[in-house]
C-alpha cells in the first residue's frame, strides 16, 4: 500500500494538486505550491506542523 501524499499546511493531496517533497530532521514532508511562500515567508505559521523549525525573528517585517 502507498502512502497518501497531503500537503503539510492545507492537507490537499497529490491527487489535487502537485505536492513538493521536502525533509525535514529525517522525516518526509509534502508541501503544495500554494503553501510554499508561507513555509519561505511565515515560518512561524507551520511550526506547530513541523516541531524543531528554527524561528528566525531577524525579519525585516
């Protein structure tokens, strides 16, 4: 049996929407292309989705 790919953020399957594969701390993760500016811009918003991602505050926001 296969795994079912979902987006780490908005839970969308490969089946609706391309997926991205990322890893983090040795674990696979699935992100769509939607949700990518929010892993790149707005860390803080997926770290409860991925535990360990460093907060950088250096933002210029």
């Amino acid at each position: 049996m296969t795994e079912t790919k979902v987006c780490l953020n908005c839970k969308r399957t490969d089946e609706q929407v391309p997926l991205l594969h990322l890893t983090f701390k040795n674990e696979t993760q699935y992100i769509c292309p939607q949700c990518l500016p929010t892993l790149i811009h707005k860390t803080h918003l997926l770290a409860e989705k991925l535990p360990g991602i460093e907060l950088n505050q250096n933002s210029t926001e």
